[in-house]
C-alpha cells in the first residue's frame, strides 16, 4: 500500500472516530433518557451530608396534602410542557414560577423550596422542562430553547391573573441559565425579579469545562462536530445565545447565587454573568457549597436573601 492510501485512510478512520465521538457525546448530553430522571448530583450510594433525602421527603408529603392543579401550555415548537401549580392559603397575586435543572424535575429540585414559599405567601409554579419530566420532548435545549418556554410560562400566569400579578422566577443549574437567557426577551411588567442559582454562562463554555475537568480533555473538533450534530436534530447550536449575552439586555433585576466549590458550573462563570448584567442585581456566594448545594447548606440565610430579594423588588408594587 502507497504512503498516500494509508494517510488517507487514516484520516478517514480519524473523521469517522470523530464522528462516532461526537454522536456518543450528542445522545449522553442532549437526547432524553428513557428511564426516569434522577438527580445527577444525589446518586443513590451518596452520603448525603445535606439532609437533602429527608427535606424531599418531608416536603412532598406536605405538598402531596395540599390542593394542586396541573397546568400544561404548547412550546413554540409544538411540544406539550407541564407545571404543577400550588396557592398559597391567603390570596395573592404574587407567584414564583421555578425551573429546575438538567436531567431532573420539578419536585425533586423544588419541593422544599416551595413548601417555603408557600408558607412565605406566594403562589408556587413548578415547571417540568422541555425533555423533563412529565414535559414532552426529545432534547434538551439547555436554556437556548428553554427560554422561550420561560416566555410562554409567564405569559401563562400573567394571563392568570389579568396583568396585575407579581411574578418571580426562579431556576437551578440548567433551569438559571433558562430564566437568565429569557430574561432579555419582551417579559410583561409583571414580572419583577430573576434569581438565578449557579447558572453557566452558555452550553458551550459549559461544555467546555465539564470536557476538560470531568473528561479530562477537551476537543475542538470534537465538541464542533456534536454541536453540527445538535444543530441538524435538536435545531440549535450551544452557542446560539448565553446567559451573558441575555443579561447585557436586560431590564429586569437579578439575583446570582453560587457555591464557591461548585465543581461542575463554576463560580467564575457566576462572576462573568454579574459583571456582564446591566439591571439591579446582586451576588449571593454560598461558602463551602458545591453545585446546587447552596440552598441546603445555608437554607436559613438564603431563604432570608431570596425574601430580602422579593421586597425590594415589589416595594410599591404589590396587588
């Protein structure tokens, strides 16, 4: 065989590795699982030094014992998204729509947080995402789809309550770079506030870091190649739009909050997004707590922050 055939075939054997890697990294990353979402940051085996299990648990009861309805709206893309809705006892038009993050679901993320903030007084919205869930869809959008699904919600309860509600959103991980990324979008006034928990900046520079920390290496053309992938079968591309980008815009006051051993989206991405928001914001970093710890490991200070949040936000506006 000349030396011209066997370069050439070994670029083509490198072109189809490639490919194969990349296809690997699409279906890990971006398709839906078949089985049941679990949380990635609570494995079975862990020891959960949080008490996290038994804060869910306690959780889900209570709520399992309150009145709930199922709300479900159509995405732009035609998939069918779920929300489990809860009233506080006292009327109000105030609610927090919360989103949750990658490969996990609305009461897992969220139960404890929403007893709280119904118990605080406000109406709680918690949202199953696109490829979550009880939620339709096929790929994860990874916020860049997702932020039109944060649209459609508040529009949702904006219409709820006729333009005159309160409404707050909150998201963790994948479900903060949601909220943050909509946050530049034509949100209705009612809307007074973001809080965003450990948010990355884009899918990409997400991607990225968790390529060169977790799988230690990180491929250009790998990762060009998965995100082509992306871009013929989900219809997007990890650097579409970012979180930065979105807060550059924005109007709407914003709350950061991260842990400062967060591993998996790191704390300097929390850094770059206030640096880059342009709104009233503020930046909350939980010592010691690693991704999407913070809430449990400083449940009483942060509870204390989120509320502190909220009222400066609705200081004369409140129904």
């Amino acid at each position: 065989m000349k030396t011209s055939d066997k370069i050439k075939g070994l670029a083509a054997l490198a072109v189809a590795s490639v490919a194969v890697s990349a296809g690997s990294v699409f279906r890990n990353v971006v398709v839906r699982k078949k089985k049941a979402d679990t949380d990635p940051f609570l494995p079975p085996d862990a020891v959960d030094e949080l008490g996290k299990g038994a804060l869910l648990k306690e959780a889900n009861r209570w709520l399992d014992r309150r009145e709930n309805e199922i709300h479900m709206i159509r995405s732009f893309d035609g998939l069918l998204l779920q929300g489990e809705f809860f009233a506080a006892d006292e009327t109000t038009r105030d609610t927090v729509i919360l989103f949750h993050g990658y490969r996990n679901n609305h009461r897992r993320e969220y139960a404890v947080m929403a007893k709280f903030l119904l118990e605080a007084g406000y109406n709680v919205l918690m949202v199953d995402e696109r490829a979550h869930g009880a939620s339709e869809g096929n790929y994860v959008g990874f916020g860049i789809l997702d932020r039109e699904d944060v649209y459609r919600w508040v529009h949702y309860v904006d219409r709820r309550f006729h333009g005159n509600g309160n409404i707050f959103l909150h998201g963790i991980s994948m479900g903060g770079a949601s909220v943050l990324m909509a946050s530049s979008l034509n949100l209705p006034s009612s809307v007074k506030g973001i809080v965003a928990d450990c948010a990355y900046t884009s899918p990409k520079e997400e991607f990225i870091h968790v390529m060169r920390t977790r799988g230690k290496y990180y491929s250009r053309v790998l990762l060009g190649t998965a995100n082509l992938i992306c871009k013929w079968s989900a219809g997007y591309s990890f650097d579409d739009y970012s979180s930065v980008k979105a807060v550059a815009q924005t109007k709407v006051p914003i709350l950061i909050i991260h842990g400062t051993q967060d591993d998996f989206v790191p704390v300097r991405m929390a850094k770059e997004i206030y640096r880059a928001c342009i709104s009233r914001k503020e930046l909350y970093l939980v010592e010691g707590a690693g991704h999407a710890e913070s809430y449990y490991l400083e449940k009483g200070e942060y509870e204390k922050r989120m509320l502190s949040f909220f009222d400066k936000c609705l200081k004369g506006t409140r129904k």
